[in-house]
C-alpha cells in the first residue's frame, strides 16, 4: 500500500507540471499561425487541459482514501502495539467497535495505566478464534492499573486475568461467554490473583465454568455494583483478607456468593469479610464446572457459601429463591476431598448471619450431583427445606463460634455432618449470639 501511494504521489506531481506530455498516446503539433489552426490548437489544448484536471482529481480522491486507510492501522495491531509500547502514566485506547482477536493483551510491568473502551456495549474484545494465550488480557506486576468501558468475549481460558497488581480497578467491564453454560468455556471471568487494593464496581460476568467474579489470594477488596448471571459461582472470594461485597446481583448460578479458603494455595488463611445489601436470588442452575473443580461440587440452588474461613459477617441480603439452601456454613470436609496441606485450617469460625430476607418456594432441594443425594437420602428435609444449612462439623479443641439471628423468615439445621447425619437439630437457639462486626481495612 505504502509503495502504491508513493507511485500515485510521483504520477500526481508529474501530471500537474506536464499535463500535455503525460496524456496517454496525445502528441501536439506546433499551431500554425493562421488563425483557425491557432484557435483549433488552442481548443485542443483546453480539452487536454480538462481531461488532465479530470485524471488529476480522481487519482488524487484515491490517493487522499489510500492514504487515509494507510493512516488507520488495523486497530488491532494498534490495541498490541499500544499494550507492549504504552509509557507509566499512559492511556490505552480502545475504539468502539467489535474486534476479533486470534492472540491474548498482555501488560507488565507498568504503573499508572488505564486501559479504556468507549462503553461496555460499544468495545467489545471478542477472542472466539483465539489461537494464542490462554486470557483475553493478562495484567501482571503492576501498579495502579484501571480497566474501564468494554467487554470481553469467549476466550479460550479466563477473560482478564491480573496478578500481582497493587491497586487494580474493573470499571464498567464486562466479561461473557456468549454461547452461556458450558464446561469448555474459560474458567473466570474478570480475575484479580494476589493483587492487593482490588476495586470492582459496575461490572458483569456471565458464562465462567469456575466463577464469573473471583478474587484470589488477595487484600484489600471492594466488590460492589455488579451482576454475576449463568456462571457456576457468581461472586466468589477465595483465600482473602479484608473484602467488603455489597451492592451486586447474583442470578441464575449454581451458588451466588462464595466465600472460600481452600488448602495448597500461596496465601493459606482468608477472612474478615463482609456480604452486605445484594440480591442473591434464583440461583438454581445446572452445575456446569469441568470434573474436579471444587466448585464443582456447589450443589445448584445455593444462594450464599461460606467454606472454611473465619470472620465473616453477612447481613442486610436478600436472599431469595434458592432452592437447595440460602446460606450455607460448612467445613471443608464436606467436600470429601483429602487435605494434604498441613498448615491448612478447615473450620468455620466466628461467621456472623443476622438482619437478612430469606424467601423460597415451598419446594424440595436439588437431588443432583453428591450434595443433592446427600440431601434427598440423609437429610430428608422433603419441602421443608431450611434456608440456613450448618454441617456442624466443629475444631474439638478450639470450636469456632456461629452466630445466627434477627433473619426474616429464618429457619435453620444443623446437619451434624460429622456424625454421618444421626444428630440433625432444627434448633437455632444454640447460635443466637452475637459478635463483635467485623472491620475490614481497605
């Protein structure tokens, strides 16, 4: 292209300095003095001279176009450049359209960036021909970096994936597998992994076989504002410390909010968590993770989990139409894996539940998958299914406290889990107590 303009430009100047030279095939004779071969000659020159003008404008309408698609780089190849040459205190812009890109965004090392679409619907990343890379785009080692207004689509693996960022915000960032459930797709959606000072607000995940929001071995957390839909977990706050989730939607996952240590991780003990004012609702849908996730094993219907951690208050929820349990608080031998890690705990501690709106239909739990046959073959709640399941699995030496109360519509189990079922007890009272509220330092 940039040789073809060149040529045009050459021709363009030539033409307009030697007009009558350069008309293909014309040769002039020398007018004869008379004066009707003057005017004849004349005539001739003028009609040369139109025809040039005419060859002139179009060559130059089509170099002005030429040049202007030169001058508008593939904007893809723009968005990779910008990535690997953006300078600290820059901006990378992201034009409004919809792109598909064959290979991952990737951004080291930078401090004070903001990577910037024009809107959540309006850019949109899509990566369903991704040939390379497992991410959409991948932020690592970085400094207040900040992800605004657009959208990212069906990636092979997980949609933004950033590690090891001090200060990261996902503003107006949307994050989809556009076929819905299905195993295959990427495992998260917008995913902060020992980052520290995580902002997430007015975000959306949708189509994550794992979860669609998930924070990870990491401090310092806000999520608030957004909607988790059609993920097997929706929001999900892993081995953790000090996260505030308020404000957010979760619908139509297999478990709306979970709050989780897990062993053989880098960061071994979350907690000091708060889940406050969302609307955890309608979270019944097929459990859909690929064979061995933890997650996998949620059973469809849980509106919030708490699994194994400690400090965690959850109040002021509405906690509506989840079918096989509302809030659950359980150890994590319930999930029947082995625990290899020694320096693991696995009990529940000082877990606060008060001031919430529980509503179910009056119908019976899930009977898929092994929590479902636990349910329907141990427990055998039929319709009267509680809102408020504990496995009462306890620490003998240092028993944690549960504290339970002031729930609109509560009702409650202790499943004695630990005892393969023989004791379970319907009778909250032995957890109306009340803790100190947990401080989150942000």
């Amino acid at each position: 292209m940039l040789a073809l303009c060149h040529s045009l430009v050459r021709s363009v100047r030539y033409s307009a300095t030697h007009p009558i030279q350069s008309v293909s095939g014309a040769t002039l004779r020398r007018p004869r003095p008379n004066g009707s071969a003057g005017r004849a000659s004349r005539e001739g020159i003028s009609s040369l001279h139109q025809f040039h003008y005419k060859h002139i404008f179009v060559a130059f309408i089509f170099l002005i176009s030429s040049l202007n698609l030169f001058a508008q780089e593939d904007p893809i190849k723009q968005m990779q450049r910008q990535f690997i040459t953006v300078t600290d205190g820059g901006v990378i812009e992201l034009p409004e359209g919809t792109f598909n890109l064959q290979t991952s965004l990737w951004l080291d090392g930078k401090t004070n960036i903001t990577i910037r679409g024009k809107g959540k619907d309006k850019t949109i990343l899509n990566f369903s021909n991704q040939i390379s890379g497992a991410e959409g785009i991948k932020v690592t080692n970085g400094n207040n970096i900040t992800l605004e207004n657009f959208t990212v689509q069906d990636t092979k693996g997980d949609a933004i994936k950033t590690q090891y960022v001090n200060g990261i915000k996902f503003l107006n960032v949307k994050a989809e597998w556009t076929r819905g459930a299905n195993s295959k797709n990427g495992g998260y959606g917008l995913y902060p992994v020992q980052c520290s000072n995580v902002v997430i607000d007015s975000c959306e995940a949708r189509g994550a076989s794992d979860a669609g929001i998930y924070v990870g071995q990491s401090k310092h957390i806000v999520v608030k504002n957004s909607k988790a839909y059609e993920n097997v977990a929706g929001i999900e706050i892993e081995n953790s410390l000090y996260a505030d989730v308020f404000d957010n939607e979760a619908t139509n996952n297999t478990g709306g909010i979970l709050i989780f240590d897990l062993p053989d991780l880098v960061q071994k003990k979350g907690g000091y968590v708060r889940v406050f004012r969302n609307n955890v609702h309608h979270n019944n849908h097929i459990n859909f993770a690929p064979k061995g996730n933890i997650v996998g094993k949620v059973p469809l219907g849980t509106g919030i989990m708490i699994m194994a951690t400690n400090h965690v208050d959850v109040f002021a929820n509405r906690i509506i139409n989840n079918k096989t349990t509302g809030t659950a608080i359980v150890s994590y031998y319930i999930s029947e894996n082995p625990i290899k890690d020694s320096s693991y705990y696995p009990y529940p501690s000082n877990i606060a539940v008060y001031d919430n709106v529980y509503e179910r239909k009056h119908t019976k739990a899930t009977m898929k998958g092994r929590m479902g046959k636990m349910y329907h073959f141990k427990l055998r709640f039929g319709k009267n299914v509680p809102h408020i399941v504990y496995d009462g699995i306890v620490d003998a030496k240092n028993p944690g406290q549960i504290c339970i109360r002031n729930n609109q519509n509560q009702s409650f189990a202790n499943i004695d889990a630990g005892h393969n079922f023989k004791n379970i007890s319907r009778d909250v009272s032995k957890h109306d107590c009340i803790l100190p509220p947990v401080e989150v330092k942000q």
